[in-house]
C-alpha cells in the first residue's frame, strides 16, 4: 500500500487522578478518557529514500524529530528494519499543546498506518507497547472510545463506551507545560479527588448528569491558579447550559459537557470570548 489516510481523533479527560511519584520520576495516575470527534487528518506516502518527511497546514507545528509523528514513524522503520521512507502530511485541527493529545493522537496514527500499509500484522497490544515508547497518551489514542487509564497512562482498560453526548471546548491563545504543571503539584495536599469508582458505574448506567457532577481533574489546582481565567471559562460554560465543566489533561483547554450537540452548539454561538478557539464536537 503506497498511500494512507487516517484520521487522529483528540481524547478529553472525564476525570484525572495523580496518585504519587514513582522513582522513575514519572507519576502515577489514573483517570478516565473520552474519544471526541475533533480530529487531525494523516495522509501517509510511501517513498523510495529511506527518509522520514513531516509537513502540515499549521505552522506552528514541528516538522522535525520534535514531531510525535516524526518520532513514531522513525521508531517502527527502525524496529522492523522497513525499507523504504514515509512523507506524512497532517492536516492539523487539534490545537497544541492543549490537553487534548494532539501530538499523541498523531503518533498513534501513524503506528497503526504503517502497520497497514507495511502489512505487519502487529495486534493491538504490541503497537500499544509500541506506543509507549513515544508518550504515556499513545497507548489510550491506539484505542479510542471511553477507558480507564492507570499507571503513566499506558494501561488502558476499555469502559462502556459514551457517544453523542455534546461538547463544547475553549481553548485559550496559549500552550501550558505539563512538565510545569506537574512539578508544582504536591500531592500530598490535593484537596479534591475525583470519586473514579463512581465515575465508572454512571458511564455503565449512560448518567448524563452524574457524569458531569463528577467531573474531576486534579490538576486544575495548578494550572487554575496559573491561569485563573480558566476558572471564568468554565463558569461561563455553566451559566450556558453545561451539565459540568473541567479542564482537559493539563491545560489549558476547558470543555462543557451537554446532552446533545444541538445544545453545545446553542450554548457556543451565545459564548463571548475573543482570542479563544471554540470547538463544538462530541464524544464517540
């Protein structure tokens, strides 16, 4: 297979848990993710040169071994010694450095599209493994739908899936550092955490509304504070119908949870917020 297009949806986070510092340096989560339907397109070409090209409609993006993308196509050509180059177009929608694991998204596409278009047939759990070895979001993008991650993220475990409920998403005119965000958490002091138990039985149930009231990021109690416009964003959110609101990941995008699209997409064209990005999309 010579071409490939594949398309990278963006997760949000229905709660997040950071449980201690792990002596590796990394922290131990555990925390429920969603598949929304805001997505980036990958196009995938095979050429002859064994060399590795990235380019986007977006600017901003890197193009170089800075790219998840980058970084995933030039792990699996070297672990399988594939001989042959790849130019990876990507039309970018998701914003970066956003909470949304736009990044990660990408990179889990381009695992499993040169695992198509090179016929490995790698299950699942391998190109998950494989992932990981790029970023602890790969794993749960591989996967998609509704999953309880735990560990550094990497162990997924997949939930009732949610869909079609609405969603509106503000995302601010600035990136936040997820290292930053998470050298400044204590978590000996974190103070509200999400019920994930909980959480799980009204996903099984499909409870629109206990869903939102349990909506839980512990990591609001840093970037809130580094940002406190965020907290305005999600009260704003509310006071237009959002059954709840919290910040994805960590930061600095916040979304509202609604019934349906309709609803989100009501709610969006009365939202106010210039200089801010507002995508209306759902979960799937």
């Amino acid at each position: 297979m010579e071409k490939l297009t594949l398309e990278a949806c963006a997760k949000i986070n229905l709660t997040l848990d950071v449980l201690f510092k792990r002596p590796d340096g990394y922290h131990e989560i555990e925390m429920i993710m969603q598949t929304i339907s805001l997505k980036d397109e990958l196009s995938l070409k095979l050429t002859p040169r064994p060399v590795i090209r990235i380019s986007s409609d977006c600017p901003a993006l890197p193009q170089d071994e800075a790219n998840l993308a980058y970084k995933a196509a030039k792990l699996m050509m070297d672990e399988f010694q594939l001989d042959a180059g790849i130019e990876i177009y990507i039309d970018k929608k998701i914003p970066i450095a956003a909470g949304l694991a736009g990044g990660s998204t990408d990179a889990a596409a381009v695992i499993v599209g040169i695992n198509e278009m090179f016929q490995l047939n790698l299950p699942q759990a391998e190109l998950m493994a494989l992932g990981k070895k790029i970023g602890a979001d790969v794993p749960f993008c591989i996967v998609g739908g509704t999953a309880l991650a735990r560990g550094i993220g990497e162990k997924i475990i997949p939930l009732k899936p949610l869909s079609n409920f609405g969603l509106v998403l503000v995302n601010p005119p600035y990136f936040v550092s997820t290292k930053e965000v998470y050298s400044r958490l204590n978590v000996k002091t974190i103070q509200k955490r999400p019920d994930t138990c909980a959480m799980i039985e009204h996903i099984e149930q499909q409870d629109i509304g206990k869903i939102a009231s349990g909506l839980c990021n512990v990591l609001e109690e840093v970037t809130l504070k580094l940002y406190p416009e965020l907290d305005m964003i999600k009260k704003c959110l509310i006071s237009q119908g959002a059954l709840g609101s919290l910040m994805s990941g960590s930061g600095p995008t916040v979304f509202g949870l609604f019934e349906s699209v309709q609803d989100a997409q009501k709610a969006a064209d009365r939202i106010n917020l210039g200089g801010h990005n507002i995508h209306v999309c759902k979960m799937q």
